[in-house]
C-alpha cells in the first residue's frame, strides 16, 4: 500500500481512517478493524438500505462490502477516502445483487403468458421443497460446514459458534467475552472470510 503523501488533499477524517488502515495492515490490529467498521457501519447500512428497500438485504449488503473492503485493504490508496473506496464497492456489490435478484424472481403462480398464437397459459413454479438426492446434498454441505469450522482458530471458531450455532446477537457476544461490539462484528468479518476460502479450496479438490 503506497505511504501517505502530505501533498494529497485529504481531510482530517480521512487521514486518521488512513492511519487506521496502516496499523490494520501492517499490525493485524483488530480494534483498527473494529474502529473502521464503527465509523462507517450505520452510513452503509442506509445506503444499502435506500437502495433495496429491505431491511434484511441491506443487513447482509452492508456485512459483504465490510468483507469485501477488509479483504482487498491492500488495495487501497490514499490518493482519495477511505470511505469512498468503501461506498463505490459497497454500491457495486449492491447494484449486482439487485440486477441478479431482479433476473432470479420467480412469476406468481397467477402469472398468465401469452403464446405466439395469442392464447394465455400458466408458467409451471418449481416446487420450493427439496427432493431426496437435494436432501442429501444439502445434509453432506452442513456437515462439511461443520468440519471446516473446526479448523478455524480457537477465537473464531467460538465466536462463529456462538454467533452462527447458538444465534446470539453481536452485543450478547460482547458481553459473554468482554469485548467491544465493533471487534466482535470485525473478528466475524475475518472468520466468514477464512470459512469461505477454507471451503472453496475443498470445492476445488472435489
């Protein structure tokens, strides 16, 4: 990551998220983690929220562009805001989301079509229940997200545990392990990013 140019024209704010960033990278600190997550959590949350009108969406929107961001920190270049950078690709991811929920939404089951001849029919829905061989399929992935889980580090496969399995929220973790609200949600972050690199390399082996 380039170091900080006292030329750049960047605002105090932005400065200190810098300098939040260089102890992240180079230091592994996870209340720099944290701090960026607190400073900007609430903001993200709104803007995702104004674009899908859903609460649930902008929740897992605003998780994934905190994930994204922490993964490619490294490519982050003080040459504007951190919170630009942060905002274009929470934007993205958002806009894709958007585009492929708008492709994957299924007709009613009162939808009438038109054929070439002009005379309606009823578009034939999946059924949403799972087969037999999907029932297996589905168990054997569990159960594979179980094993990986196993391999976290001890601090993060409790709290995936305990986030995940028991389905305590961020501030009963905080309390059960004395942190701060903001070091739980960034240590997730990280844990989510492990699990799903440690189940893509499995995928790849398959």
């Amino acid at each position: 990551m380039e170091e900080l140019d006292p030329s750049e024209n960047l605002t105090t704010k932005a400065v200190y998220d810098y300098k939040l960033i260089q102890r992240a990278l180079k230091n592994g600190d996870q209340k720099a983690y944290a701090e960026l997550l607190q400073r900007y959590r609430e903001s993200v949350y709104f803007t995702m929220l104004r674009m899908c009108n859903n609460k649930d969406d902008a929740d897992d929107l605003t998780i994934e562009a905190f994930g994204r961001a922490f993964k490619r920190l490294e490519q982050y270049t003080p040459t504007y805001a951190f919170s630009t950078w942060l905002f274009k690709i929470a934007s993205n991811n958002a806009i894709d989301f958007l585009r492929n929920k708008k492709k994957n939404t299924a007709l009613s089951l009162d939808t009438k079509m038109e054929n070439d001849e002009g005379q309606e029919f009823s578009k034939n829905i999946i059924s949403p229940t799972l087969d037999p061989e999907e029932h297996i399929i589905k168990k054997q992935k569990v159960e594979m997200l179980h094993d990986v889980v196993e391999k976290l580090k001890p601090r993060y496969k409790e709290l995936v545990k305990m986030r995940y399995y028991e389905e305590l929220s961020y501030e009963e973790i905080a309390v059960k392990l004395n942190l701060p609200v903001g070091t739980v949600k960034a240590q997730l972050f990280r844990a989510r990013d492990f699990l799903y690199n440690i189940l893509k390399n499995q995928e790849s082996k398959m």
